[in-house]
C-alpha cells in the first residue's frame, strides 16, 4: 500500500512546471536556497505555509491550501521582470497534476489560484523579483 501524499510536496509539484516553463532562461531551479555556487539568472522556491481547510463533508487531506514563495535573481533588472511575469504565467490559474515517479500511485492535485503578494530588491550584484502564489489541493 502506498504512503498517501500530502501538500507538503506541493514543491515537487511546482518544481516540474517552473523547469519545464523556464528551460533554457534560467541556469537552475532550486527549492528552498539557490547552491552557493549558483550563476545567475537562476529561481528560487518554498512552501511558506500549510492549512487544512476540513469542511463538514470532507474533514482530511487533500483539502490543504499553502503559499508558495517563486523568487527570481537576475543581474539585469528588466531580465528579472520578464522571467517573473514568465513565472506568474506559468502557475497562476493552472492546475497541476504532480505523480511520484516512483510509485504511480501517490498523486497530487494543485490549484496554483493566484498571485497574493510580490516584492522586488536590488543588492549588490543583482535584482531579486519574488511573488507569492496561493496553492490549493483539488
């Protein structure tokens, strides 16, 4: 009997829509934190939260909902804004179907609703453009 999957590999999810919709834009994609060695232009993502939402006629999992942190670092500013719009394009609205690879069986559904919150920072080298998506199971 297979493990049941949950929202706390929303990331998985959200990792196989971000490379496939920025293959060759980007230098990676990483969850959590970019490797120290990172090249830019290079993305970002975490999971910043889980809820369940029980309702009276589903009380458990899969009816989570989490926020997901996408952030875009880019030497140029106007390269960060493209691939963050890229980024929005590629999740917001959409409906991912994530399967484990290794078991057929453990499947995730994600509702990538729309973009709550974003926030742009210049530092030293470079620009960060991040966005907030709110997640939810289907």
């Amino acid at each position: 009997m297979s493990r049941k999957i949950t929202f706390l590999s929303v990331g998985l999810a959200i990792n196989d829509v971000l490379t496939k919709a920025l293959a060759g834009k980007v230098t990676a994609v990483f969850p959590c934190a970019a490797a120290s060695d990172a090249k830019m232009p290079y993305v970002e993502y975490a999971r910043t939260g889980i809820y369940n939402n029980p309702t009276k006629t589903h009380p458990a999992p899969p009816y989570d909902s989490c926020n997901m942190d996408v952030s875009v670092y880019t030497a140029e500013y106007a390269e960060g804004v493209d691939l963050i719009e890229q980024v929005r394009e590629a999740l917001e609205g959409t409906r991912i179907e994530y399967t484990d690879p290794d078991d057929a069986n453990r499947r995730l559904k994600v509702d990538c609703s729309r973009v709550i919150d974003c926030q742009e920072q210049a530092f030293i080298d470079g620009y960060l453009q991040r966005i907030t998506i709110s997640c939810k199971a289907y």
